[in-house]
C-alpha cells in the first residue's frame, strides 16, 4: 500500500484502482475485494475518516479491476494497465451497474448489495 498511499499524496479515483490491481496481482480475483475491503478500512481511518468506508463500492471496483486483471494478465505495470483500460479511471462508472439511490443507501455502504442495473 504504501506506493499508492504516501504521506501527502491524495487519495482519489486513481489510487483506489492502483491498490484494487496490486491486490488482484499479488492475491488473485477471488481475495481482491476482501483484501481491498481492508485496505480502503485502513487507508479511510489513517485520513481520519473511517465513515467513507463504502463496502459496496469497494466490493464493485474490487470486482471490476479483479476481472480486467485476469483477463490481461501480462500487464504487470499500473500505468500501462490504466493505457490499457482507460474507463476503469471514470470514477462514475458504477452508475452503470447501479441506480444512484441505491448506491447510497445505509446498507450498501455497510455491505455488498447487488447491481440493480447491470451486472457486473
């Protein structure tokens, strides 16, 4: 985490899909959203704000980066994998999968709730 997460750098749209690739490099599309779900815990409480923590949208990111991973394994490098997949940094790509009521209700930020709209 801590190449994405530097004293002073902002943590914003880009370094939420940065830490969601290292983890579905270093630990595989089926632990990338536990392991994101940590790790965006841990990054919201060293800011000061734990009640950002959104477990749906970190689970959706989690998902969709995990997926462009896996299908293109051989991009081992961040900058060339954002290249690669340049609507991955459109930090409102989920309102494709989602309607905005629900993304911002209380249960969606405290768990996984479904798409209501597209799959993901």
């Amino acid at each position: 985490m801590a190449e994405v997460t530097a004293p002073g750098v902002r943590f914003g749209h880009r370094q939420h899909i940065h830490l969601a690739f290292l983890a579905a490099r270093r630990y595989g599309a089926d632990r990338t959203p536990e392991v994101m779900c940590d790790w965006i815990r841990q990054v919201a409480a060293a800011h000061g704000m734990p009640e950002r923590y959104h477990a749906t949208m970190t689970i959706a990111w989690a998902r969709i980066v995990a997926g462009h991973v896996s299908a293109d394994p051989s991009i081992g490098d961040f900058a060339a994998f954002a290249d690669a997949y340049p609507p991955l940094l459109d930090k409102n790509l989920l309102a494709r999968h989602y309607r905005p009521a629900t993304l911002s209700s209380a249960d969606a930020r405290a768990g996984w709730v479904a798409p209501d709209l597209a799959a993901i």
